[in-house]
C-alpha cells in the first residue's frame, strides 16, 4: 500500500473521530453551539448559518425574475410556507427555500405583517424580508349616509376601528364641546354661537389617509360642504328669505321627509307655503330628534311616534313651535340643499305617505284639509 493512500486513509479515520467527538460534545452540551460573539446557538441556527454562507452570493441577487415593482398581499393567518409559495406564483421570489430559511435563521417568520404591499422583483432577498414586515398602512373609505344625525356619524366611526379616528374626539368636535377654529368657512359666519355643527358635515364617502384624525375628518367634511353648495344655491337661499343656517335646517327636514328624490322640491316647497301662511310645520322628524335614542329599538329616530310625543316641549316640535326649529336636524344631502334652494312653485300646503303610490315612499299632496284628511283616512 502507497504512502498516498495510508495517508489518506488516516485522514479519513481522523475526520471521523473528530467528527463523533464533536457530535458527543455537542449532545453534552445540551444540544447548543457557541459562537464567537458569545450568542448560543441551536443546531438549527448552526445548519442555517452554514447553508446562508453557502449561499451569501445568491442572497445578493434579485428575489425574482421581472423587473416591475407589483402589489401583493399577505392574509391574515398565511404561515411563512404560504406567503414564499404566493410570492413564487407572483414571479417575485425564484428560492423560496432560501427565502425561507433567510427568514428562519433572522427569526422573521413570524414578524410577516398581514396586509398590503408593493414588491420589486429586483430586491434581493434580505429587501424583500425586510420589506414583507412593514405592510403599507392603507388609506379606508367612510361612507356617511344622508340624513344621519351626529350621534350616527360617531357612531360609524366607532364600528369602524380601522379609520383610526377617535368617535368621541368626533362628535366632541361636531358639537363644539372641543376647541375647533370655525373662522376659515365663511358659510359658518351666521353660525349661532351655542350651536352645533349639525347639518354642516356633508354626508358622502370620503377617502381617509391612514394618519387622519377626528380634526381632518371635520375639516374635509367642512370644506366639502363649502365646495358642493355652490354660489349659485345661495343665492337661492337668499332669494327664499334663509340665511345659509335656516337653510340648511330647512333642508335637513325635508331629507328627513322625503322618501322619493324628486319629491324633495315638492315637500320644500309645501314647507315654505306653511311658513309663509304661519302655519306649523308640523313635522315628525322635528319630534323625532329631541326624542334622540331609543333603546328598545337601537334607533335615533323613534318610530311610530304617538300623540303623547308629538306634545313634547322642545324648541325643535315643530308642532308645539311655529316656524323653523333652532338649528338642523340632521345632515342633509345635496339634493335636498338644492330643494331648498330652488323649491316648487306649487299650492300644496299637506303631504302624507301615500299608501296606493305606484312608487314606495311617495307622497299624497294636497291644497285643503279635508283633502289632506281624506288622503289620512284612506291610508289607516
């Protein structure tokens, strides 16, 4: 036998002596390496840092094979297996072993954020990692129905925790129990001083950023009112006789009112009739609001209303008051600003739910009271 190969037999018989001793201290030890920094390693993080070494040239090169930037989205729940598979399929990760174990070894697979993402293909694999734990905050979409009273508005904002604004800090603001400067609206300038902005936050959806507050909220509702009720509308109001403020409470009755859109006109201009002849409104939302929440119903607009409710003593009965009620009742939509503004020119002094109307929620109008009784008796 050569001298060659008694070397190399010894070399292999040292190996494996070397490498029993090492397997046997390792057991010994409890199943932990050390490394040079001090930090005790498990196996796992001993097999990880020798197979990332191995690859720390691939670790380097782009995750993916395109060269657009595309959104890709973690789920709620996804395990790290999942989340490399879905990035596969998207063409942005080649290795989702190396992917995998990268994450394992830096202890990232559990720091994945659920959520949104935009995801170059050219990032290397350490980027993409990183990148994957920070989710893009996303922008949430409120929508505010027309006709909702304050309390409503918070009271979406609060089932809707993912806007991120705080309910009471809302209607704080909107009720002017919180310091809010009104100076820049000029639409405000004959807003009482006790009053509330009720009437003013226009209803619509709204696109919310993910650092808005309760104050941005207020003021891009503030400002969509300024923009929506244009020049031309008030003068409208003008030309009625209302101030902006009366206007608007105007309106918010008739959006409480109305059923049908292209009543609104109609039922503004039977209101305008009343107050022009003195003759209560007689309204039932005017009841409705100082009633305020009922909880049998889980409801802020009690229904049916009963004779003994609609003898309430508050400013806003307007079948105990003549005229307008001391403020909006609610936040009224453009159409039923723009009835105000423009109303029909019509004789109707009454209006009932019709029971027979082709279209639901349609009114019966009519000029007499006994018309109007008539039209009462025929829908009991």
């Amino acid at each position: 036998m050569s001298c060659l190969l008694r070397g190399g037999l010894l070399l292999v018989v040292l190996t494996a002596c070397l490498t029993a001793v090492f397997i046997f201290y390792f057991q010994w030890r409890g199943g932990e390496f050390v490394a040079g920094n001090g930090r005790s390693l498990q196996a796992r993080d001993v097999y990880l840092q020798a197979y990332l070494a191995a690859n720390a040239a691939a670790l380097e090169e782009p995750a993916g094979n395109g060269f657009t930037p595309a959104p890709f989205t973690i789920a709620t729940g996804e395990s790290a297996d999942t989340i490399a598979a879905n990035l596969a399929a998207a063409g942005l990760l080649n290795d989702t072993e190396l992917f995998l174990n990268y994450l394992r070894y830096h202890g990232l697979d559990a720091q994945l954020e659920a959520g949104e993402f935009i995801l170059d293909p050219q990032q290397t694999i350490p980027e993409m990692a990183a990148a994957l734990t920070k989710a893009i905050a996303q922008e949430v979409d409120l929508r505010f129905v027309e006709g909702w009273r304050l309390e409503q508005m918070a009271d979406y904002l609060a089932d809707n925790p993912a806007a991120n604004i705080d309910a009471a800090q809302f209607l704080a603001i909107a009720q002017r129990q919180a310091a809010f400067d009104l100076t820049p609206y000029s639409f405000l300038a004959d807003l009482p001083p006790t009053a509330s902005l009720e009437g003013y936050l226009f209803p619509d959806t709204y696109r919310m950023p993910p650092e808005a507050d309760a104050r941005y909220l207020v003021d891009l509702m503030l400002k969509t009112f300024e923009r929506r009720v244009t020049p031309a509308m008030r003068q409208g109001f003008q030309d009625q006789g209302l101030t902006v403020h009366e206007a608007v409470t105007l309106a918010a009755i008739v959006e409480r009112e109305a059923v049908v859109a292209t009543e609104r006109p109609i039922i503004a201009g039977v209101f305008f009739n009343r107050l022009t002849q003195g003759i209560k409104l007689e309204a039932d939302p005017t009841v409705q609001y100082p009633l305020g929440y009922q909880a049998d119903s889980d409801n802020w607009w009690k229904s049916p209303l009963f004779l003994v409710d609609l003898e309430m003593d508050s400013p806003y009965n307007t079948y105990r008051y003549a005229g307008l009620p001391p403020g909006p009742i609610a936040n009224p939509s453009l159409s039923s600003l723009e009835a105000v503004a423009f109303p029909a020119e019509t004789e109707f002094i009454f209006f009932v739910a019709d029971c027979d109307a082709a279209v639901p929620g349609s009114h019966a109008f009519s000029i007499t009271y006994e018309e109007h009784l008539s039209n009462v008796q025929r829908c009991r």
